[in-house]
C-alpha cells in the first residue's frame, strides 16, 4: 500500500464508522473509483481494531459501569446499567446470525456500486424522514428489551454496503421515539460487540497468513483511531443543534454521484 492509500483509508475508517453515512461503501469505493489494489485483510482488521479502541475508551465510563452491574444482576436484582447491557447483548444476536449465514454471499454479490448506490439513497431518505417526523422523547434509560431488539434487526440490515450501521441503527432508535442523543449513543455502545466480533472473525483468517507487513497496519490502527475518537466527540456535541439533514444530503449528493458513475 501507497502511503496516501493508508492514510485516506484509515481516516475514511475512522469517520465513517460512527457516522450515519457507511463506513463500508466509503472503503470499497476509493478502490473502485481510483483503481487501487485491495487493502488486504490485515489492513481491514488494524483500522476496525483503531474504531474500536475509540469507542471504548470515550465511553470506557459507561462500558465500565454497564459491564459491572450486568456481571451483579446475575446473582442480584437488575438496574438501569445491567438492563442496557442485556439489551446490547440481545441487539447483537441479529447482526452477528446474518452475518455467519449471509457473509460468503454478501461479500459475493453485495459489494457492487450499484448496490452502495441503492442503499446509500435509500436508508439516507429513511433517516431524513425518522429524523423530521419522530417525536424524539424518550431518554436511554426508558428502553425496553422489544426496542432493543427491533434496532438490533435493523443493525443486521448494515451487512449490506452502503447502508450505515450507525445510520440504520440511529434511524431505528428515532422511528421507535428516542431522543437524538439517545439514538446516537445506543449506537455507539451497540458498535462494540459488533466490532470486535467482525475484527475477531477477520483476524481468525489473518493469522493463517503467512507474512504481514507491520507499518501500514500500525498506521492504519493510529489513524483510524484518532479520527474516530474525535468524530464521536464532535457527533455528539452537534447532533442536537445539527439534526440528520447535513448527513442526509450527503448521501443523497452521492448517491447521485454513484449512478452517474455507473452510466458514465
């Protein structure tokens, strides 16, 4: 890999991940669009491995608290913070089912622009629509096990390039009636199991390798790290006052752009 390649890689890892924007069709489409090689399977495990750790340790707090009262509710009564660990849990089962049953064929035939472009359209106007029309009222603390599990399924409809993980989570949430803040923040602690379950299955097929370039990974974990953390910060300072609309208008923008390119 260039340098320019590692570098733009790992920041478009990093930004988009928490973004409602897709992470997955912004790493398949530089190589597409500017013709370069495949990163390779290592590359993809450093800068999911930097997402991670940005996740965990900005609200290593929460993770903290959620992991301590879930471990006391196995032999105590639950509280708020063992509920939402149950709950994070249970989202997560959708997500990781489809993804054992549907990966080989996702990666088969999911992985085209035309598909990033359809679904980078059409779950942009679905979050434009769950932002303006959503009564946006209920905080983290009030939800329940259904919701949780209604916004894990929708967590497995992110198999698919170009739809957003955290779009189609956060789209879930605001549909269901949680605030901004609730919606995002969900997401973020629902990344966790996520991540590491997705970096864990592709470093399984990383160590039958038999050699690893060091350097690209090393920066790609840094890179992607540093701007993941910072994005999270930012998202979550500006989400109230911004809304989805800059995020929607985005997607709109290229998917227009995706379905020029694919008659050009």
């Amino acid at each position: 890999m260039e340098a320019i390649q590692v570098v733009l890689l790992a920041l478009i890892q990093g930004l988009t991940e928490f973004l409602p924007i897709s992470s997955s069709a912004h790493l398949i489409l530089p190589a597409q669009l500017l013709g370069w090689v495949d990163q390779g399977l290592a590359f993809d495990v450093a800068v999911h491995v930097g997402s991670l750790l940005a996740v965990v340790i900005y609200f290593r707090q929460d993770i903290t608290n959620i992991i301590m009262a879930w471990c006391r509710s196995l032999n105590g009564p639950a509280c708020e913070d063992s509920r939402l660990g149950w709950y994070i849990i249970w989202a997560t089962v959708p997500a990781g089912l489809v993804g054992l049953l549907l990966n080989e064929f996702i990666e088969t035939h999911l992985r085209s622009v035309a598909v990033i472009a359809a679904t980078t359209l059409i779950f942009g106007l679905l979050l434009g629509i769950a932002d303006k029309r959503s009564p946006r009222r209920q905080s983290l603390s009030e939800l329940s096990l259904k919701q949780a599990l209604l916004i894990g399924c929708a967590q497995a409809l992110a198999l698919i390039p170009g739809t957003s993980r955290s779009g189609v989570t956060m789209t879930a949430a605001l549909f269901l009636g949680l605030t901004r803040q609730a919606a995002a923040r969900f997401s973020f602690l629902l990344s966790v199991p996520i991540i590491a379950l997705s970096g864990g299955f592709k470093g399984l097929e990383l160590v039958q390798t038999d050699s690893l370039d060091w350097q690209p990974v090393v920066w790609g974990t840094i890179i992607s790290f540093t701007s993941a953390i910072t994005t999270i910060h930012l998202f979550l300072k500006w989400i109230d006052r911004a809304g989805m609309m800059p995020f929607v208008i985005y997607r709109v923008l290229l998917a227009l752009v995706l379905l020029a390119f694919i008659d050009s």
